[in-house]
C-alpha cells in the first residue's frame, strides 16, 4: 500500500462482546484487493491475521468463527501490551 492512498475501511467493523470482555475488530483492504483482519483488545494490543481474505465478509466470518471455536481469550493480551 503506497504512502499516499487512504485505507478503506469495511462497514463489517464492529466491537464484539463476550462473557464481559471485548475486542474490535477492525477489516480494511490491502491496497491490492484483499482484506486485513486486525483486532484490538482492551489493552490496545492487536492481533492481525497473516493471511488476507478475498471478501471483508470472509473475514468477519473468520473472527466469529474464532471467537466461537476459542473464546475471546484467545485474543486478550496482556495488560502491559507486553512491555518488559
């Protein structure tokens, strides 16, 4: 993605709750076509999906999809972002 070009965001972005926490999931093209799937939790930790997805509805169904088989657990990290 250049410099110069805006990152188009998908209407499917949204917070997600679940068993009291949340994350927001965040779908935005690539610049080549494809979709990015990045997630934020509370702590603004994020978590970004290595492959791209064809459609941003893909990639809400592969969010759910985790959230559902894992929990939201999976995407809560620490408190400290990791900082040492």
């Amino acid at each position: 993605m250049s410099e110069n070009s805006e990152i188009k965001m998908s209407p499917l972005c949204r917070t997600i709750e679940k068993d009291g926490k949340s994350v927001r999931v965040d779908i935005y093209q690539d610049g080549d076509g494809s979709w990015v799937l990045e997630v934020f939790d509370q702590f603004n930790n994020s978590t970004i999906w290595e492959d791209a997805f064809e459609s941003d509805a893909d990639a809400l169904f592969e969010i759910e999809a985790t959230i559902k088989e894992e929990g939201i657990d999976c995407l809560i990290g620490p408190v400290d972002g990791g900082v040492f």
